[in-house]
C-alpha cells in the first residue's frame, strides 16, 4: 500500500503541475491579447515608443537595454516592447552592463500586474494600459555612463 500511495500522490502532484503550467501559459496569452491592443491604441494616440532602462539591483542610475517600447508602471519597474512582450525592467548595474547594456528575457505577462509584490501595488492589465494612454510614463533619463 505504501508503494501504492507514492505513485498515487506522484500522479496527483504531475496532474496538479500540468494544470498550473496551463492556467499560466493561458493567463500569458489572455494578457497578452490585451497588451497588443494596448499597443495599437498607444500608436493611434500618437504615443511613441522609446528605449527601455532598467534599474539596476544595486544603485539608482537606470542601464540601457536593448529593448524599445513603454513602461507600464509610473516607477519604471515593468515595461513592454513593440513586440508586446512583456518586462521586469532589473539588471545587474555592474561596468560591463552598464557598458553594453542589459538584454533582458521576457517574462510571462500576467493579468494582474504586481501581483504578489513587496510593494503590495497591483493593477489589472487591461486598466494599467488605459492609465498608460491618459498618462504615459516619460522616457528614463539616459545614464551618464
């Protein structure tokens, strides 16, 4: 009966991942349809994009990147490219990124953005962008090297 249980809870624990990866991947491209709407509605209202900094782990002096788009919280933390994907605007702030610059991954884009954050600040995505069309977040102040 023991051997029976383990591969009983394996079993439930391989359905109980299977169903979360799912629920994720669907949130992403949900979120995902919203933002690329977002997007048209910021090009339609004139709204350019413009290079992406991030902030470095330690310091306050925003890092290149090279990813074109607009930030989507007023603290410049999260953004999105033209491409509708979406970013934790964070990278090391060590000479070679400051140097080069940050190329960062996208990360799955959420419905609710900050969700779970120390900050305790979550928007829906979908009312995120319509702030963002009413009041863009200027472009970062480019580093002095």
């Amino acid at each position: 009966m023991d051997e029976e249980w383990k591969s009983r809870k394996a079993e439930i624990f391989e359905v109980q991942e299977r169903n979360l990866r799912r629920a994720a991947r669907e949130e992403h491209e949900k979120a995902t349809a919203i933002i690329l709407k977002g997007i048209a509605r910021f090009r339609e209202a004139g709204i350019d994009p413009h290079p992406l900094r991030a902030l470095p782990y330690r310091g306050s002096r925003p890092v290149k990147t090279t990813h074109v788009g607009w930030y989507l919280k007023s603290d410049r933390t999260v953004g999105i490219d033209t491409e509708g994907n979406y970013y934790i605007l964070s990278a090391p702030g060590d000479l070679v990124t400051r140097l080069k610059g940050a190329t960062l991954e996208p990360k799955s884009a959420p419905l609710i953005v900050g969700r779970g954050g120390r900050d305790g600040e979550w928007f829906e995505i979908d009312k995120l962008l319509e702030l963002r069309l009413r009041e863009p977040v200027a472009p970062a102040r480019r580093p002095t090297a």
